[in-house]
C-alpha cells in the first residue's frame, strides 16, 4: 500500500512538502515560505532537505532542471497518489475525533 509511514520522523515533513507541491513545482525556499504559511513554522534545512531526499528515494518527488542556482521539484504520479491516501486516511480520523468529541 502507498503512504508515508515508511518515512518515519520526516512523515509530517514529507506530508507537507507533498502538499506544497501539489500547486506545482517549486524549489527549497519556496516550499519553506509555503509550509510556513500553512502551519506557521517554517522547517529548517536539515528537516527540509533531508525529506526531500527521502521523498526522491521513494519516487514521490523529483528534482527538474535548476533554475538561476535553484532545484525546483515537482510531484510524481506515485506522489500524489500517496498524497492522496494520506490525506483521506487523516479526514477519516479527523471525522472520527470530532464525532467522539460531540464537535461533527
């Protein structure tokens, strides 16, 4: 099955540069502006990079042309379809949490 558990500690960082991406590619600093915008932190470069990375090796993401001394990245289909089961398993549990909660 797809999914970013087999990330481990860099799943929440990986799910977020996942979701960066999927407006398109864009390169480190741009996905940092982004995730920051999104959840009021913004990663550090060792978080960042080393999701990036892992999310290249599993085929989630990969690295375009550089551009004026920036790598963009871009999603792949693998990518967003792991994106995709992430998200939908988080609603489901999101959904059961406000239920139990009274709050749905």
């Amino acid at each position: 099955m797809v999914g970013l558990s087999d990330l481990g500690r860099f799943s929440e960082p990986a799910l977020l540069i996942l979701i960066s991406l999927a407006a398109g590619p864009a390169h480190g600093y741009a996905i940092q502006r982004d995730i920051a915008e999104l959840t009021s932190e913004r990663p550090g470069p060792g978080t960042l990079y080393g999701a990036i990375r892992r999310l290249e090796e599993h085929g989630y993401i990969e690295a375009l042309p550089a551009l004026e001394r920036r790598k963009p990245y871009q999603l792949t289909t693998a990518g967003r379809e792991a994106l995709g089961v992430e998200l939908r398993r988080m609603r489901s549990v999101a959904a059961r949490g406000l239920t139990r909660l009274g709050l749905a």
